[in-house]
C-alpha cells in the first residue's frame, strides 16, 4: 500500500548519468553529486557541472540524509494524475543540513496535509510502496 | 539569427538603440478555448486576424512586409492529433497548436518575404529577438505573431507528462513528489518563503490582483471584457478556490485562444509612416539556473537585479526614469520580484505589499501594470506589450494614465527565466 493514502506516485525513470542516484536509493542511501575541481556538491543530478569546464566525469557522494523544513505548499488540485486521489496532500522544500544550497521535494508522509512544522528537522526515509515497483523514492520525516 | 540575446551583464549600449520602432499592433478576438470547429478563430485564424489588424494599423501594405516571425510556445499543452485534421491548409498541427511564417507567408500571399523565423522563444524575448532582427538588417517591416493556444478539457490534465506512471529524465526528480512543470509551483515556493522572510501573507496580493482585473475590464478587448464583465471583489479573492494552498485559482492567469501581432521597422521607415513610433531602447532576457531542485526567492532577487542592470546598461535609461511597468503577472505571486528587483518607483525589497496596498490605479500617482496583465486581460502575454505601446502613443482610452507617458518597460516570464523590452518615444540621443 502506499505511503501517503492514495498516493500514485509516478515512477522514476531517469536518465542514465543520474542512475546511480537511485541505486543508492535502492539501497537506502542518499546520495549527490559533487564536482572535484570546484568542490561544489550538486543535487538533482547533471549531466556535467554548471560551475566549470571539467570534462571529468561527476562523482557521487553520500550524505547524512538529515534537513529542515524550509517551505510547503498543500496539493489541493494537481494537474498530476497519481497525486489526484491523495489530495490534499504536503509539497515541502528540504534543505539538507549538511550543504542548505541543496533543496529536496517531500510530501512528508506522516504530517498530516497542512500541518506543516516550518523549520523542523527531518531525516531520509525511503518509499518501498507497491506503486513505485522496484525503485525506493526518497521522502523525508520529521524527527521527533 | 545566432547570438540575438542581450543576457549578460557588461555588454554596453545596445547598438541598435532607438533605430528600431514598433508601428503597428494588432489583438485578435479571445476566447476561452477553441471549439475545434471554426477555422477563423483556430490558432492560425487568430494569427491571420491579429497580423492584418497590425498591418492595417501601421498603415503599410502586404508588400512591404519582408521579415516574419513567431513563437511555437504556444502553452498548447497537447497535439490536435489524434483528432481528425481539416481540409488544407487545416491539415496539420501548423494552424491548429501553432501557426508558422510559413503558413502565414501562404495565407496572406505575402510576396516579399526575406527573412523567416517560426522557432523563435514567447513572446517576452522573442520582441527583443524581433528588434535585433531589423536592426540587424534581416529584415526592414517585420511582423512579429504570438499565439496562445487553449484546446478542449482542463487545462494541463492532457499534458502526456502529468498522465503518465513514471516521471522520465529530468522529471525523476520532481513529478514523484507532485511538482508540475511550468510557472506555479517553483513560484509559489518561492513566494512562500518571501512571506516568511517580510513577514506577509498571500492575502496582501489581494488589491493587486483585484487593480489587474479593473485595468482588464478598462480594456476592451480582453477576456474579461467580453466575456465575464464584472470586478472580482476582495471577498471573491479571498474565498477563491485552492489550487496549491496558499494559492487560489485567480492568482492563476487564464488559459486563453488569441493572438496578438506586432510590425517592427528601422526608425527612419517609422517616422514616415501614419502611427507615432514607439522605439525599442533596448532588449534585455534572463536566463539563470537555479542551484538546486527549488530556485530560491535569494536567486530570483539576484536574477531581477540583474536584469534591471542589463536594461538600464543597454538602454541608457535609468529605471527611475520608467513611466509604464508592465512586468509579467502569469502567477501573481511572482510580480512583486520584478517590481521590487526594478525597484519602480522606489520599491525595495519587502516593500511591494505595501506598495500594492497604496494607490496603484491607472489614474493615480503609481499606475502599476497598466495593462491589467495576463490576470486582466486573460493569458495573452501580449497586453503588457500593447499597453506599453498605446499608452506611449496615448491611445490607451480609459486606461491613459495621467503620469507622464514617454518610457515603458515590459517583459514576461519569470523572474529567472524572461525578457523584457524599454520602449520610448523619443529615439533617444
Ligand atoms: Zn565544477
């Protein structure tokens, strides 16, 4: 069943250099990039770094997995078909404590729509429902 | 036409600066959708009626137009197929979910046409890509065309994207959690944490949006106007349906079936010609990315900034010399970026809902988006155009402001990702 009532989560199919992103979510880890000659950490995945010319290849890095709410809007009429039947339903920015320039969705599974705690702390928690198949998505809590 | 934008600070004078005008317009009849029936109001339709409306406004002849140009960002959101296609020149998607110089060419039997360029960006710096053109000589009269397309069923629910069970490329890393492509969602974030940082709410944008709709309705052409002719009340705005809570669905533009047209030409042509010229004292667009999944209201601050330095870099002009703004309003909740990164009439950041509380009406002291907008009007992307161009010439009736009305500013989309044209009477020196 799904993590959030209702929920349809559409299924990642990315590309293929952003793979091992959900790899490692596969193997509940998170995971970003990060680009050696500028020491920048990027997330979502690129193709190639937007700071510099490097023509090496990205590498990838885990991370704790530990953030803050920062915003949220509450879904109440998605152009989306599987969010439809979960509505109302969170849509929060994360920002990942160990790099805050990074920012990752969440529907905060267990935050009952428009309870939002604003800068609350939540970690990593990965979505194994039946809808998203074989792919584990990576949602977030709040902690405490 | 390779290298046309002006997106970088440091390039100077615009080289072209007040040697191009705009001498004619024309706004098609709008509508809501079409009904798939009558060819004259299909997307090709529209174009054709808003093209000739531009040509009999400059005063010039089919002839002498010899540049074409538009725009495929329709917002179709969908193909016409599979439904059944019409008899030529209705036979393809060309007419029905876009309309090219082609067609256009075709249509109107145009003879003398040099230059083509049916891939050109929407419309806010397409216009910019247009006054390059003749400037750059690609063309002398150029007619410049933007559509907007609205087809049967809810708007966004056929986009194939939003249908799917998986979230392809880029998308893997948004639609799983509910992100929608377009405007709304990363503008509303960004809004949220605008309200945050300058402790305000969604309910200021009340007076702006409600002044969007009266400039609509002092417009006689707009959706508004003709088909739902009646002012939204404080009361409506408050109570308006939820879309993404905080925001309700008349923060949201109307999708719509129109088209608008624009004849650009050299200064030296326009001064010969029966309209007053409006020149073009620069172009200037905006494309930035953001660092991470979500642009930041700290990135959209940065990106406005600096496109207010790029205009008043190639323009010459200071901002504070600014008499008609009309900033993009495709979401309310993104206009007070550019109003507050132009710094209007001296808006600093965090200061916009107040401004929006004061005086903002087309008579009073700060006639802020005189045009009504895309919230007033419907979603044409054209009208913050269109007013620009009649209040310079003073042919805006009842929406004529009372401050003076020499130099206009206009531009869509969004704060990261937009370009915007200053318009003058004067050519400048
Ligand atoms: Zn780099």
């Amino acid at each position: 069943m799904s993590m959030i009532d209702g929920l349809e989560r559409p299924v990642p199919v990315p590309f293929d250099w952003a793979k091992p992103f959900w790899d490692a979510a596969n193997e509940k880890k998170l995971v970003v990039q990060h680009c050696g000659p500028c020491d920048l950490n990027i997330y979502p995945p690129k193709e190639k770094c937007n700071e510099c010319d490097t023509t090496e290849p990205l590498g990838w890095k885990e991370v704790e997995g530990k953030g803050h709410i920062d915003v949220y809007l509450v879904i109440k009429d998605s152009r989306i078909k599987g969010f439809r039947g979960a509505q109302p339903i969170n849509f929060a920015i994360i920002t990942l404590d160990e790099d805050p320039g990074l920012n990752f969705l969440s529907n905060l599974p267990g935050t009952p729509a428009g309870e939002v705690p604003v800068g609350a702390a939540v970690e990593v928690i990965f979505d194994e429902s039946v809808e998203v198949g074989r792919q584990l998505v990576p949602e977030w809590r709040v902690i405490g | 036409m390779a290298n046309w934008q002006r997106d970088k600070e440091g390039m100077g004078l615009w080289e072209h600066r007040g040697k191009v005008a705009v001498v004619g317009w024309g706004q098609s009849y709008i509508q809501r959708r079409w009904d798939g029936v009558d060819l004259e109001r299909s997307c090709g339709g529209t174009s054709k009626e808003s093209i000739l409306k531009a040509i009999s406004d400059a005063g010039i002849g089919l002839d002498e137009i010899d540049g074409l140009m538009t725009s495929k960002e329709t917002r179709a959101e969908q193909t016409w197929a599979p439904r059944p296609y019409f008899a030529p020149p209705y036979d393809t998607e060309d007419g029905l979910t876009y309309c090219s110089g082609e067609f256009i060419q075709k249509e109107l039997g145009l003879k003398n046409v040099k230059y083509i360029e049916s891939d050109a960006p929407y419309i806010g710096p397409m216009l910019g890509m247009a006054a390059q053109a003749v400037g750059d000589g690609m063309a002398e009269t150029l007619v410049c065309w933007y559509p907007m397309v609205n087809l049967s069923g809810r708007y966004g629910h056929n986009n194939p994207a939003n249908n799917s069970n998986e979230a392809k490329g880029g998308n893997a890393f948004t639609l799983p959690w509910g992100y929608q492509s377009g405007a709304m969602f990363n503008n509303a974030i960004v809004f949220q944490q605008y309200c945050q940082r300058y402790n305000t709410s969604h309910e200021a944008l009340a007076p702006f949006v409600m002044n969007q709709r009266r400039n609509g309705l002092l417009t006689p052409w707009s959706y508004y106007s003709l088909h739902e002719p009646y002012q939204l009340t404080k009361e409506d705005y408050l109570n308006g349906r939820v879309v993404e809570e905080p925001l309700v669905v008349y923060d949201c533009d109307r999708p719509v079936m129109a088209c608008a047209a624009f004849i650009f030409t050299t200064a030296e042509k326009a001064k010969k010609l029966r309209q007053k010229p409006v020149y073009i004292l620069n172009h200037a667009q905006n494309s930035v990315r953001g660092r991470s999944t979500m642009a930041t209201l700290d990135e959209h601050q940065e990106a406005v900034s600096s496109l207010a330095r790029k205009m008043e870099e190639g323009s010459g002009v200071n901002i504070k010399d600014v008499d008609i703004f009309n900033p993009y309003d495709g979401y309310a909740t993104f206009t007070q970026q550019f109003l507050e990164g132009f710094q209007w009439h001296g808006v600093g950041r965090g200061e916009a809902h107040d401004f929006y509380a004061d005086d903002i009406r087309v008579e009073g002291p700060h006639p802020f988006l005189s045009s009504g907008g895309n919230l007033g009007t419907g979603r044409t992307r054209s009208a913050l155009h269109s007013d620009s161009i009649e209040q310079l010439r003073g042919t805006a009736g009842p929406r004529q402001v009372n401050v003076k009305a020499e130099i206009a500013l206009a531009g869509s989309n969004t704060p990261d990702a937009c370009g915007f044209v200053m318009y003058s009477s004067h050519q400048g020196s």
